[in-house]
C-alpha cells in the first residue's frame, strides 16, 4: 500500500462525475395557478388566499378537477399550522401534473424568509390526564379505542413500559415458548401485552406473550404468541432463542420517567398511563398519539399509468404509527424486513412500509421536508418507481429506516431506474427496529446517493444491494460524496456504506463508490467503513476517505454458495486499513473473515491508496481534508436542513 498520493487525474475525474450528476436545485418559475389551504379556511370555499380550504383534501379534489386543463404548473399553498389528518392522502393518476406541468404542494412562502411551518399529522391529542389511583406517580388518560405504539410528549418521543432486562430466571425452551426458574413473571399484569425482544449481531425482533402460568413442575410457563415464535426460531435458532434481550410493555414496568403504557383491557376503553420526565406538567403538556399508519400514499395503477409530476416541499410529515407488530406474527426481523408465514410453512419476508409510500410512482420531487416521529419507515419508492428525487429533507425520530427504493421485498422483479437521493440528512432513526438502515437501495439501476449525511444509527448508514441475490437487476448506481459517521450505534456487522450482490456485469455498468467520507463509527465488535459483503461483485471504490470503523474495509466471500465477493477495485482512497484483533490479517488491505463462514475473495485490485497513521493523518494530507469537508449536504442546502 502506498503511503504517498497518486493518481490526481483520476480524483479530477470523479469530482467531474460528482458536479455533473449531483446537480444542484432546479430554477423555480412561479406557476401561475394557486390554491390555498389554511387550518381557519372552509371546505365550501374558493380556495383562495382571502377564503382558503381547510384541508388537504379538498385542495387535492380542486387539482383533480384543474389537472386536465393545466397550462401551468398548479400549486396548493399550505398556510402554516397542524393539520390532523383523519385518513391518509391518497395520490392516483388524476393527481397527476399534466401537459409537461408539476403539481405542487407546498408550504406558503416556500423558499423564503416568510415560509411557514407546516405539519400533516396522523396523530391526536391526548387531554384529561389525572392522577392514577394506585399508582404514585403515573398518570391516566381515557383514549377510547386508540391502537398505537407510539407516543410523543411535548415533541418528544416516550418509550414504551420495559424491564430494562432479559427474562428472568434460568430459561429453558419448550415447543410453545419458556419455562424460568423465577416467579417474577407472574405478577406482571396483562401478559398478553407483553413483546420479548431479541437483538442479536445485526438483527433485532420481537415476539408477543399469549400467556403467562405456573406448569406443573413448578415453574413458570411463558407461552409465546404463533406464529411468531415458530418464525422467530427459525430464523435466529432455537439457542438464540434463550438469551432475551428485553420484556416490554406491561404496566409493572414503568417505574422510569417518560414511559407508557396503553391498557385495553377494557375493549372500546384503553387507557393510557405515563410516568412523567422530571419538569413535565400532565396538565399543560401536549401529549400526541399516532393513530394513521400512512400520512400520504401515491400510486399509480401499473407502469404504464404511473402517478406522475408531483412536488411536494416544506412540509413536515409526523404522527404515524405501523401496528403490525401487534399481530400474533410480532415482528420477527432481520434488516427493514419482517416475516410473514408463506405456503406450505415457508417464511415469507416483507419491508417495513413507508409513512409516506409511493408505488408506480415517476417524476415524484420531495424537497425541503422533514420527516419526523414516524412508527416505520420514513418514505419508501417500490414497483417501478422511477426518476424521482428526494432531495434536502430531514429523516429523524423514525422508528425503522429513513429512505427505501427500488425492489423491495416480497417483490423480486421491477424496473426502478433513474432516482436521486441527494443533500438529505438522516439522523437518528432506528428509533425502535434497530435493524434499520439511513438509506436502503435495493436492486435498482442508475441510481444517484450523493451528498447526504447520515450519522448516529443504531445499524447501517447506506445499504445498497437486494436482501436476496435478485441477479441482474442492478447496474449503474453511484454512491458519492456522502458523509457518514456514527454508525452501528447498537447492533453489529453492518457498516458505513454496505454493499452486496452483483452490481452489475462490468465495472462500467457496475456500483461507483467515490468521494464519501466515513468516520467515527468504531463500536462493537465488528463494523466496516466501506463493507463489500457476501456476493458484492463489479464495485469501484475510489476516492473515499475511512477511517475509525472496526475495520475500514472488508466484507464476508460467501464461497460456499457460489457467492463470493470478487472484481473490487479500490483506487485512490485515504484510510487507515483497521482490522480487529480477532481477526488475521491478509496480505493485502481490509478485513476479511476465513472459512468456515467465509472464503476468500476474489479479484481485488489495489491501486494508489494511502494509508492513514497516527503521524500520517487525513488533516496533514490537503486531498484527505478536501474529500471529508465536501462530503455530505452542500452548501445550498445545509442551512435549510440545520446543519453548520
């Protein structure tokens, strides 16, 4: 490896690619038809700016009747405050902008000094909090029939009733769950409420209790929900099974500040009860439950009749939750995927849904929004989406994932090409399914993930690559100029940018990898920087700045199933070549685990790398520095997303 830098032509031309692909925002022409919509308008109104709407769907009915005539782009105006949304706002074809014009909606003042604050939530107000008998400390509110699993305390996410601790006692598995040694699980009240979580290495699920009994050997039974425990034992092992990580989800648990829990125990009747945080008033504090699992769906009706031509910017996107863990199938998990039974006792795998989902969806731009306290994933594009672009939005407080696009499970075929993800900063998702990834590209072509910051996420910052090998599918897609750091915050064996699967059948038509910075993430005991894992193939990574992972380089030659990681070039990257102590060092840079798991990989090419020391470090070397401080959202637009 050298320690001296080389090829500076070669750095010119990829900084060419990032100028000439990033891009930078689009002029704005101001269209020339305008609706508005306010909190204090009226449905029976013009929807103009003197008399505007007072929802979202009444604007969208008033497009749909402007749509066939459109001369101009068509934007609704959303004047600042909170909308609560009563059911999700659903985009069809007849939403589309027509005659090569955009519809938009918009906060007012888009752009300018004046915008205004704007939310579309799914969530209600919780009030009527008082004191709960019997429990000192813990108040009460009377919520009806609300199914959630999540709650937001003065913009702040609670977290649900835990133990703060595995199962007690001695376990043993039994073909319907547990039996323990201890007697604590006895008195917990409402059992079937319940969730056992799991968390291991890369993965983290959770299964429902059914019940809770003395056997007649004397010990305690703890019979697990079907069919997620059937599930959850094939997919981490029965072994696995006995080392728990947590118990959720019980009203004995809620002995910390900032904790809940929903009593429905009393059909048409739930109760919520909370621990207040030290400083929280119960009768002023603004208490949210989430009650829509989907804020907005766009969706055309096949490829050919694709949703098209929407804009949708400054808004803010909160208050959904997603109650399919709820279901006696839990959410037995590996990745944003969860498990379904399949025919014939097959496992079938599906991708935690989008708050904001489209499908069969072209020429959607989500620009200058923020996603926040979502129950799943943040946006997801599926089913042939094509030439959309995200671009200078925040994604945070979310419980799975931030960004998913392409082919996404259960789906093995589509043709999803042409995508921007680009100036987005992610940050802190991950809130409740750790498995999660900032950004998940799964099998698409020509593929654009530039310029986002991701940081501080319990797994992956950007995955790109299909769960399953979904081979030729993928091609062309470029991952630069990123910056990402603070990774695997919680669970292991993922990393920075992470790659599998064949990329392509060449390295020109293969995945570029240039000019990210990826930094400060060295937890656990195995991570990489740039992690090229089982079956990666045609991958160029040049360019890069890594350093502080676990190991900056590397990845799993799964041979043993004719998927090995093989035609990776590595040209022109600063990094400092970590390897952990347990695992032996190759001849040539990266970390690289031996048989039995893995093999050896194949056809690595080394060129002009430089490697990082104590006294040879990234700030010493100008071309290292100017690769970290270009990296992750551009100016543009990090005043817009709160970054310095």
């Amino acid at each position: 490896m050298r320690t001296a830098r080389g090829s500076a032509v070669a750095a010119l031309a990829v900084a060419a690619v990032l100028a000439s692909t990033a891009g930078t925002p689009a002029p704005h022409h101001p269209p020339t038809a305008q609706l508005y919509v306010a909190p204090w308008g009226d449905d029976q109104g013009p929807g103009t700016l003197d008399h505007p709407f007072a929802t979202p769907a009444r604007a969208q009915q008033a497009v749909r009747a402007m749509a066939p005539r459109m001369t101009s782009d068509t934007t609704v105006n959303l004047r600042g405050g909170t909308y609560r949304l009563t059911a999700p706002l659903r985009l069809t074809p007849a939403d589309s902008g027509r005659h090569g014009h955009r519809v938009v909606y918009q906060a007012y003042g888009y752009g300018t000094a004046h915008q205004e604050p704007v939310t579309l939530s799914g969530g209600r107000p919780v009030t009527g909090w008082r004191p709960a008998p019997g429990q000192p400390g813990v108040w009460r509110a009377d919520v009806g029939s609300l199914e959630t699993r999540q709650l937001y305390v003065d913009g702040r996410r609670a977290a649900r009733a835990a133990r703060g601790a595995p199962l007690p006692g001695t376990l043993e598995l039994t073909a319907t769950g547990y039996t323990t040694t201890s007697r604590t699980p006895l008195t917990w009240r409402h059992p079937a409420d319940l969730e056992v979580v799991y968390r291991y290495d890369y993965v983290e699920g959770r299964c429902g209790v059914a019940a809770i009994s003395r056997n007649a050997a004397g010990r305690t039974a703890i019979t697990m929900d079907q069919p997620c425990w059937r599930m959850a034992r094939a997919l981490y092992g029965a072994d696995a099974l006995t080392q728990t990580h947590d118990v959720e989800n019980a009203p004995n648990f809620l002995g910390r500040s900032g904790s809940w829990y929903l009593d429905r125990s009393r059909p048409a009747h739930h109760t919520l009860l909370y621990r207040p945080r030290p400083g929280e008033d119960m009768t002023r504090s603004e208490v949210t439950a989430p009650t829509l699992q989907t804020l907005l769906s766009g969706a055309g009706t096949a490829a050919s009749r694709p949703l098209h031509d929407v804009t949708l910017r400054g808004l803010t996107f909160a208050h959904a939750t997603w109650l399919a863990p709820n279901e006696p199938a839990g959410f037995a998990a590996a990745w944003s995927m969860y498990m379904r039974p399949g025919k014939g006792g097959d496992i079938t795998a599906l991708t935690v849904p989008g708050n904001v989902t489209f499908r069969h969806a072209e020429h959607i731009t989500l620009t200058g929004n923020r996603f926040t306290h979502l129950g799943a994933q943040g946006v997801d594009f599926a089913a042939d989406s094509s030439h959309n672009t995200v671009s200078g939005n925040v994604f945070t407080d979310i419980s799975d994932g931030g960004i998913a696009l392409g082919v996404l499970p259960p789906a093995t075929r589509g043709t999803n090409t042409g995508n921007r993800v680009t100036d987005n900063w992610i940050h802190h998702v991950g809130a409740e399914y750790r498995a999660a990834s900032g950004i998940w590209n799964s099998a698409t072509q020509d593929t654009l993930i530039a310029h986002n910051q991701v940081d501080h996420v319990p797994y992956t910052g950007i995955l790109s690559g299909p769960s399953e090998d979904l081979r030729g599918l993928t091609r062309r897609n470029r991952i630069l100029g990123n910056r990402v750091f603070a990774t695997n915050r919680l669970l292991a064996d993922g990393g920075g940018i992470y790659l599998r699967g064949e990329q392509g059948p060449s390295y020109a038509a293969g995945a570029l990898v240039a000019r990210n910075a990826v930094t400060d993430s060295a937890h656990g005991v195995w991570n990489v920087g740039i992690y090229t894992d089982d079956s990666s193939n045609r991958i160029t990574v040049r360019d890069n700045v890594v350093h502080d992972y676990v190991a900056s380089i590397g990845g799993c030659s799964e041979n043993w199933g004719n998927r090995p990681v093989r035609n990776i070039r590595y040209l022109d990257n600063y990094w400092d070549d970590k390897v952990p102590t347990w695992l032996p060092r190759r001849p040539y840079p990266g970390a690289w685990p031996p048989a039995p798991d893995c093999g050896d990989p194949q056809h690595l090419h080394f060129t002009h790398n430089t490697l990082l020391t104590p006294t040879h470090t990234c700030a010493s070397l100008p071309t290292c520095t100017t690769i970290t401080a270009t990296a992750g959202p551009r100016p543009p637009y990090r005043r817009t997303l709160g970054l310095r």
